[in-house]
C-alpha cells in the first residue's frame, strides 16, 4: 500500500508539473506549487497512516493476525 500510494503521488506530481510547464502562466502559480506539496506531504502519509490503523488492518487481515 506504501509504494502503491507513493507511485499515486510521484505520477500526480509529474503530471501536474507536465501541465504546468505547457501552460506559461500556470508554472508561476502557487496555486499548483501548494497542490503539489499537499499531494506529497498530506495525501501520501495520510494514505500509509490509515493502513496502519488496527481496525482497518484488521478488515484486511480477516484471520485476527493484524
């Protein structure tokens, strides 16, 4: 789940970069910078966060092992 979300994130980035880049007046907005650092420092260790939380590694662990 780390890397899947990890790979989310890093491919969410460069295709916001991407755009920004082909777009003049959006790569000098901070608008698109925030987004970028929101995607890499709230969403990804959010996303690895909720894996590790007891009752939703329990849910995915239906034998108790969690």
């Amino acid at each position: 789940m780390s890397r899947l979300g990890m790979l989310l994130c890093m491919a969410a980035a460069w295709v916001l970069i991407i755009r920004c880049r082909r777009l003049s007046n959006a790569s000098k907005s901070p608008l698109i910078r925030t987004l970028i650092y929101y995607l890499v420092w709230v969403v990804y260790p959010s996303v690895d966060a909720v894996a590790e939380l007891p009752w939703v590694a329990a849910a995915r662990d239906p034998t108790g092992r969690a």
